[in-house]
C-alpha cells in the first residue's frame, strides 16, 4: 500500500511531461503538414527532367524537320 504513495506521483509526472511534450509539437506545428515530407522526398527538383544530351538530339530532329 506504501508504494502507491510513490507510484501516483510517478504517473502523474510522466503524464505531465507527456502532456507538455504533446502540446509543444502541436504549438510549433510538428502536425501542420502531415503528407508534404512524403511527397517532398519523391519529387527531386534538383535533376533536370529530361537529359541534356536526349534533349538536343530532338532539338536537331526538329530542326532537320523543318528543314525538309
């Protein structure tokens, strides 16, 4: 029985730091965006979407075309 008097107090702190961790990523929006970082990592902005080297061998087919 004695050591609910100890037990109680522990649940409530780790309750309490629980609460305040929660609210402190609610408060600095960890849950605003919930879907962007996914998506974000799938879309690589940084490669250019078709190959310089592709691109100017149609750039002359084209060219060629509108000669003949």
């Amino acid at each position: 029985m004695r050591i609910l008097y100890l037990l109680i107090p522990m649940a409530l702190g780790v309750i309490g730091v629980a609460l305040w961790a929660f609210l402190w990523a609610v408060r600095t929006g960890q849950f605003d965006d919930l879907e962007g970082p996914a998506h974000r990592i799938l879309m690589d902005d940084d490669d250019p979407r078709i190959p310089q080297c592709g691109r100017r061998q149609d750039d002359n087919k084209s060219l060629d075309d509108r000669e003949n």
